[in-house]
C-alpha cells in the first residue's frame, strides 16, 4: 500500500546542508553523534507525522506520496522551498547594557530565545551586540535521505503517534499511556504527571491542543478529545498497605 495524503506514517531521515553536506538533523543516533549534532532529551526513533500536515518541509511531505514500506529515497529541497531566503532586516543590534539586566554575558555564537524569536549572537562590539533571528538553514539548499519505516492503519496507534510527535519519551512512556475512543470521542490518560515537573505549564497545554488538533483534522469522525489527568498520592513505606488517593479531571 503506497502513501497517500492523510495517512500516519512513521520515518527515518538525515538533513544535510546541500553545499556542504553538513549533518544538521537525523533520527539516527549513531550519524547525529558523528555529525556531533546529539541532543541528550531527543528520541533518536522513526519520527511520526501525518502526510499533507505540515509536520515537516512540505516538500519533504510530498516526495513521500507514492512510497511505500521500506522505500528511500533522496530529496532536494531548494532555500525557498525550505526556510526561505536570508533576510537582512532579521538582523538587530541590542545594546549590551540589556543583556546585563538579565545577568547575561553574550559572545559570538550564543543561542538565545527572545521576544523577537529565536537568535544567534555574531558579534559583541562597542557595547552593542548584533544579533541574528534568521532561522540558521535561511538561504541554503537542502538534502534529505529518507526511509520509511511504517504506515500506520489502527486508530489507537495512530492517537499514540501524535502523542509521540509532540512528547518525547524522555517525557513520558507512551505504554503506559491510556487511550479509549468512543462516539467520537476520545479520552486520553498519560503516564505520569510528576514528569512534568521538567516543563513548563505553557509547554503541556500547548503539546496538548497540537495532539488534539492532528487528531480531529486527521482521523475521521472523531470531533472531540478529553485528557484525563491523574494525581497518585505517594505514601510512606510503612502505610504501603493504605489505599492512595486520586483525583481526576477532563479538560
């Protein structure tokens, strides 16, 4: 069965800077640790996405109809088909008195999140830091390897996909996770909520909405989706014979 638009798949790629076939990006452990592109919380598996969802490039999404189970295949994307052209304007200077007021020392190469979007610093001069908020592969040509690894038919899989797109296992364990689908709705319980002490309120509910969304705009005639949270109280060994408390919510 090839892949046709809307359909959940899971796959395997390698993003390379075209000019200089520069590793930036790779599901696989082994290459990021070569390219030494690794990210310690990242989940070094098959990545899964809904095809035409803009999950990845949309031309990446697209070289993928008509594949099927075990294909690759190699993609080049050019910079305005990717993360478009370099723009001058997106290149500020900030005065470095600013950057003390946060308690910060800012040095050419640094990576920090504003309210103008995410920045590398180029330079620090005459008390003035000139600050880059291009997205870093702005005006290169890309390549992709790809493979993919699985289409996904069960509709219970394919909720726990999205849940793995947006959460990595770092965050929470995707077996443990509860799903039930019923009239259209599904209600979904994830493993413990003590992982998120890790991340912030805002980054929960928005990973939340994201699920949701790829689920009812991608899955037919679901129209609704609950999660049911769960609170265990942790006893003391000695009352390991008590019953615990739980409380839950649907939101």
């Amino acid at each position: 069965m090839s892949i046709e638009n809307g359909d959940f798949v899971r796959i395997d790629f390698t993003g390379k800077i075209a000019e200089t076939d520069e590793v930036f990006d790779t599901t696989n452990e082994e290459i990021a640790q070569e390219a030494e592109v690794y990210i310690e919380n990242k989940d070094y598996i098959p990545i899964p996405i809904v095809v035409g969802a803009n999950h990845l490039l949309p031309k990446l999404e697209e070289a993928l109809v008509g594949l099927d189970v075990g294909d690759s295949k190699t993609v080049e994307i050019a910079s305005e088909d990717a993360y478009g052209p370099r723009n001058p304007k997106f290149i500020q200077l900030v005065p470095l008195k600013e950057f003390k007021k946060q308690g910060m020392t800012p040095y050419p190469g640094m990576r920090l999140s504003t309210e103008s979007g995410e920045g590398k610093i180029l330079t620090v001069n005459g008390g003035r830091v000139k600050v880059d908020f291009n997205h870093p592969l702005a005006g290169k040509d890309l390549v992709f390897d790809i493979q993919v690894a699985e289409i996904i038919d069960d509709e219970e899989e394919k909720i726990k996909s999205m849940i793995q797109l947006h959460y990595s296992s770092k965050t929470l364990d995707i077996d443990k996770t509860e799903i039930a689908i019923e009239d259209g709705v599904v209600d979904i319980k994830l493993d413990d909520l003590a992982r998120y002490d890790q991340r912030s309120y805002l980054d929960v509910t928005m990973a939340r909405f994201k699920i949701a969304k790829d689920v009812w705009d991608n899955i037919e005639d679901i129209k609704k989706v609950n999660f049911v949270d769960s609170f265990e109280k942790n006893e003391p060994e000695e009352n390991n014979d008590e019953d615990t408390e739980s409380v839950e919510s649907e939101e």
